[in-house]
C-alpha cells in the first residue's frame, strides 16, 4: 500500500501548538520555547517540529498566543 504525497505551493502557516520544555527548581518552573506542532489535513495527527530535544524535564504543548513569552499558569 502506498500513499502519495501531495505538495502544494503554501505559504507557511502558524503553527497550531508551541512546544515547551518545562524543569521544575523548587516551587518554580521555567518555560523554554523548543518546537512546534502543526495539525494535519485529515485531523489524525500532528507534525512536531523540534528545534532541541531537552533529555530532562516534560515538554507541555500549549495554543500560542499573540506574544509568545513564557506562558502562564502551569502543567
């Protein structure tokens, strides 16, 4: 079975989640901004596109928002 890949002449689009990369010292957590994740066509999945790959700590998917400082509230 093979699937065809269909390219098409977009402009790139915003991604539908950031991705962050999130250690806890203490009471306190820091937020570092490592990739991104768009939706797929048919909605059953999502292209994650990491610009580093952290080896401790959680990565927490969030909906961006207009000013893409460290997000408030916690995961």
């Amino acid at each position: 079975m093979t699937r065809e890949n269909q390219t098409t002449n977009q402009a790139p689009n915003a991604p539908d989640y950031l991705a962050w990369h999130v250690t806890q010292k203490g009471e306190k957590s820091f937020w570092n901004k490592v990739g991104a994740a768009w939706a797929h066509k048919d909605g059953k999945g999502y292209t994650l596109q990491m610009e580093t790959y952290p080896i401790n700590g959680r990565i927490v998917l969030r909906l961006p928002l207009e000013d893409t400082a460290e997000p408030e509230g916690g995961a």
